[in-house]
C-alpha cells in the first residue's frame, strides 16, 4: 500500500493522462489540433494529443511533451481547464485524464508522430465524426469555454468601450437640450435647416447633432424631417411636468468641474503633443488588435494578391494582418513620418519586417507609386471633407488593372439616422452614408463597388471595388 512520500501503488489504482486541447484563431475560423491515433486503443480514429503523465513530471509539462511528442508544436502556453474521469472512458482501465487549453495566432505547421500517425488542425464546427475515448464530450467542453471566454471577452470589451465614450452620448444630449432642439420640435416636425435657423445655429454642425440624436432616439427621422421621441417629449420639453432640462444643463456645467480634476490630479501637462499622436495612432493598433482585424480578415479576400499599399496606414495593424494570413503579400505602410516612425516598431513587435515595408510620405504627394495589385483604404476618407476623390484617384493609378481596393469606413445608413457610432463619429469629423461612399468610389472609375460587410459594434464597414481590365 502507499505511504507518504512513496510513489508505488498497487494495481488496479486510477491512472492519469494529460490532454492539450489547442485551438487556433484561423482567418477561416477558430481551428482545433487533433492527431489520428496510430496504435490501438482507437487506433486510426482522431483524439487529442496526449497520454501518460510520467512519475517525475507535473501535468501541464506532461501536457507540454505530449504535445510535442505527437505534432511537433513548441512553447504554447497550456492552463488546465477539466478533467475528465468517467469509468470506462478508456478502454484501458480506469485512467483519469487532465486536460489542458492553448491558444496559437495562427495554423502553425505540426506533423504526426510517436503515437499519432497524423496531425491536423480541424474547424472547429466541423470535427472528424467520432473521436477516440470520451473526446467528443471534451471537445464539446473545450468548445463551450472558449466560447465562453469570447463571451466574456467581447462583454468587458465593450464595457471598456462604453466606459470610456460615455461622454460622448451626454454632450449630444447636453448640446441638444442647451440649443433647444426639443422645445423647437415639441409641437410639429422640421427639417434641419428649420431647426439651425430657429435655433440660431451652425446649420452643419446642427444637423449632425440631429443625426446623431436621432441614432440615441431622442429623436426620430421621417423624410428628411426630425420629431422629438416620445421619451423627448415627455422629458426634454420646458414646461413638461417630468422636465429634466434644468438637470441636464447643470450635469453640463458639472462637467467643466471634472476635467479641472484631470488637470489638477496629473504631475505632468496634459496631452504634450507627440504624446497625443503616439496615442491616436496606437489607438488605431488597439482598436484594430480587438475589434477590427477578424472583421477585416474574414471580409477581405486577398487570396493570390501580392502587393499591398496601405495608404494612411497608421501602426500598420491591417497590412500586417493581412502578411500574416497571406504568407504570399508584401505589403507597404505609406503615411507621415512621425506616423512611420511608431508603425516601424509595431511592425518590428509582430516580427514582420520582413513582409511589411513602410514609406513616409503624404497623401498630398503627386502618386502612391505604382504596380500595386490591392490598396488599403483604411480609416482616411471621413466624409465630404476628406478629400475622397483626390484620394481615390492617386489609388486607382498605383493599383494594377484587376487590383484590388478595400476601404473601410464608418458609415452612415442612408437615412442618416444610425448607426450609432457612425453618427457621434460624423459629429466631430464626418462620415459618409453607404450610398453615398458607394458613389464616391463609382466617381472614381472602379467597378464592382460594393459593401462587403457592416459591423455595427464598431460603426464601421469594408467596401470593395475593382480597377477594370483595360
Ligand atoms: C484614422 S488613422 C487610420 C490609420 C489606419 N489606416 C487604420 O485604419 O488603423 C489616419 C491615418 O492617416 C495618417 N495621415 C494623416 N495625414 C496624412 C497625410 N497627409 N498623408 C499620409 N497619411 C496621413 C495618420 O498619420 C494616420 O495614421
């Protein structure tokens, strides 16, 4: 019998395996590694990699050299998710298996051996039929926390993402309620200009503001016209018994308090200038890191492209995206020279130097250069001021005939009512509609100009068009 200290069991006792259970974020699809087992039990059918814990070793390294033993994958991180010990799971005996989860970028190259006769990644929502012992209940287990964790992911996400624009909805309610936009509206519907003129304000920024309180519902949009929401009426009318106008005006005032806060808790000024660019641009690289690169990926095919000109590029998130899924692309991050100067160490972070070049210059410039077969669009046309055209253009002549052009946008419904995050977007910098993007792109001599995805979390989408064969 066993004593402390001793590792000598009498047979039968449980014994222990160890499973790594990795998954991959595949630009097709989340991915999962399997091995066909290649001596019985199961011998021929698909299981996760692993087996025998050794005496000496502790599970996440036995874990760890399975793994390697069977496909050849290195250094992924493993953390234990479950065990798995039904009696008669394993036709061996009674053997308890611990199994481990990891994560990989991309479908790493992995090869069967010891005890698997082959490894493969499979997606995820197309597993092998029957998989060996008890594997179909841990991939279901394994599937359902990663889900989870997605889940999880994606709330806080935007949790953080609301915390932080929050302030955005009150000014559009705050600068509404000071104009007076719901007392004009509060017996018949107008038209924006109607508004700004009772008003007496910036006719532009007053019909943004509408939009963008119409994308709140405050406000509703009916052929051109504005009416106060019902919730407008019974709240932000002066004279309603329910008026909180007075609140909102002094939640406004308040305001003012809480940015002497900032100032006053800070040792250092506020936002020195460099300091504010290297923020806007790696703001670009979070967003992109978070929200935007599978958006792109699985909107954007660039299947047998090979050159990349990402004008306006940033911190070259997307460009060195695309590089990693199309190991074919070359890629070029064109932008300003302080721009450049963060993307090259973005570019060398990611170890991509190899496949992403950068060149500074400006948008301004006679060309893009030339012999492109895809031009990045990305971010760099906001609306009517933007300089779409001349923008467009200088893409149309570095792109070959057949090239490719994929811009991304926040955009405005037609209606110019939503989404959201277009509209308080366009209420600063501008923002097209989708048809009126779709237009601008025609304009410049592409065909086959559509909108290939929307995603409204991030109020943007991705348009594609083509330069024609001559
Ligand atoms: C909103 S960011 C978009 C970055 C990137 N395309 C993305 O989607 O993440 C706009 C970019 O335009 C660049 N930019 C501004 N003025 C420019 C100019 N005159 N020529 C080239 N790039 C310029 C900025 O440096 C910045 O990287």
């Amino acid at each position: 019998m066993a004593t402390k200290g001793q590792y000598t069991y009498e047979w039968p006792r449980p014994m222990v395996t160890v499973d790594a259970i990795v998954f991959c974020n595949a630009a097709s699809g989340t991915k999962v590694l399997l091995i066909k087992r290649g001596k019985e039990p199961h011998k021929g059918q698909w299981a996760f990699p692993g087996g025998f814990l050794e005496l000496d070793e502790e599970l996440v390294d036995g874990a760890k050299r399975e793994l390697f033993e069977e496909t050849g994958l290195k250094g992924v991180e493993l953390e234990q998710f479950h065990s798995f010990g039904d009696i008669g799971r394993d036709p061996r005996g009674r053997l308890i298996t611990v199994s481990f989860m990891g994560f990989v970028d991309s479908e790493l190259p992995v090869k069967g051996s010891d005890d698997a006769e082959q490894a493969k990644w499979f997606d995820i929502n197309d597993l092998p039929e029957k998989l060996a012992f008890d594997h179909d209940l841990v991939a279901e287990k394994a599937i359902n926390t990663l889900k989870a964790m997605k889940t999880k992911k994606d709330d806080e996400l935007s949790k953080i993402d609301r915390l932080n624009w929050a302030w955005r909805t009150s000014r559009v309610l705050q600068i509404a309620n000071r104009i007076g936009v719901f007392d004009v509206l509060s017996n018949k519907p107008l038209f924006a200009e109607q508004i700004s003129s009772k008003c007496k304000t910036d006719a532009e920024l007053t019909e943004r503001l509408l939009m963008a309180c119409a994308a709140l519902g405050l406000l509703t949009k009916d052929r051109g016209q504005y009416h106060n929401s019902d919730m407008a009426n019974t709240y932000l009318v002066k004279g309603k018994k329910s008026y909180q106008g007075n609140m909102i005006a002094h939640s406004s005032w308040v305001r003012t308090r809480w940015d002497d806060i900032e100032n006053t808790i800070c040792n250092e000024p506020a936002n020195a200038k460099t300091k504010q660019h290297y923020n806007f641009i790696m703001a670009m690289d979070n967003i992109a890191n978070t929200l935007r690169i599978d958006f792109f990926l699985n909107s954007i095919d660039l299947s047998g492209r090979e050159s990349l000109l990402d004008v306006g590029g940033g911190p070259g998130s997307y460009s060195i995206a695309a590089c990693k899924k199309y190991p074919q692309l070359k890629a070029v991050v064109f932008d300003l020279k302080e721009t450049i100067a963060i993307a090259k160490k973005v570019i060398d972070r990611e170890g991509m130097a190899k496949q992403v070049d950068t060149i500074e210059g400006s948008w301004e410039a006679k060309t893009y250069g030339s012999g492109f077969d895809v031009v990045l669009l990305s971010n760099i046309m906001h609306g009517k001021n933007s300089h779409a055209p001349m923008k467009l253009k200088k893409a149309y002549d570095a792109l070959d005939p057949g090239g490719l052009l994929a811009v991304q946008e926040f955009l405005l419904d037609d209606n110019k009512d939503g989404p959201l995050i277009a509209a308080l977007f366009n209420m600063m910098v501008g923002a097209f509609s989708q048809s009126e993007l779709i237009e601008v792109i025609s304009q410049a001599g592409f065909t086959n100009t559509k909108i290939v995805s929307l995603k409204e979390d991030v109020g943007s989408g991705w348009i594609t068009a083509i330069k024609p064969q001559i």
